[in-house]
C-alpha cells in the first residue's frame, strides 16, 4: 500500500536528520564561543576538560554530517552513544526534576539516532549518491 507516508518519505528523512543534528551543530559551535566555560563545567562535573576538542569536533562535524547525510549511520551511532554517555554524566541526578527531563530528552535523542542507523540517511544524502546507504 502506498500511504501518504510512504509518498513522503523522500522529505521526511532529511528534514528529520536536519532538526535532530540542529542540536549538535547549535550546541558544537556555542562550545568554541564558550570554551574556557565549558571547559571548567565539564571539570567540575568529573569529565576531563581536555576532551572538548573532541566534544567539539562530534557535535559540529557529526551535526554537519548528518545534515549532508554523509557517513550517517556511522555518525548516528556514535551521536548516539555520546548522547547516552552525556545523560549519564551530567543529568544523572533524576531526583531533581529539571535533569530527570533532560536525561529523558538525552535518551529521547538517542533513540532518534538509533532509528538513522538502523534506517540510514534515506534517498535524499550523500550516502545514497555515493552508493553507500
């Protein structure tokens, strides 16, 4: 059966990969304005200051790559796993109210990736032109 959904698909994935990536991308480039407070913020929650670069570098890149629909499955797994890993380390307190939304959201996020690696990038991406999707 050809459904409204099926028919739609095509834009439905990209417009998807580009609102899930939105976050990373916003989130990796506030992080190079902010770096000093980032920095210190990953330091006193017991996360190494020194692996910020690489924050940085999967945030941004992994958003732009997921935009471009290039290596998706690949960057969604790993967007996946740092998104899990951040729940964890920073709003593992789900006493508190407002980190309980925010691990939720983080698991939430998560999921969303896992659907981009077990789906892929769709038709419209670099993935598929190049024959790897």
């Amino acid at each position: 059966m050809n459904t409204f959904f099926d028919k739609s698909a095509n834009w439905i994935v990209p417009v998807g990969r580009v609102l899930i990536a939105l976050i990373f991308v916003v989130a990796g480039y506030g992080k190079i304005g902010g770096y000093e407070a980032t920095q210190g913020y990953m330091t006193a929650m017991g996360v190494p200051g020194g692996l910020l670069p690489l924050v940085i570098v999967l945030e941004l890149g992994g958003g732009i790559l997921l935009v471009l629909g290039l290596f998706t499955r690949y960057v969604a797994l790993a967007l996946a796993g740092f998104s899990i890993l951040s729940a964890i380390l920073f709003h593992g307190n789900i006493a508190d109210q407002m980190q309980q939304i925010m691990f939720m959201k983080n698991l939430a996020i998560a999921g969303g990736f896992l659907f981009l690696v077990a789906n892929g990038a769709g038709k419209i991406s670099l993935d598929r032109r190049f024959g790897w999707s």
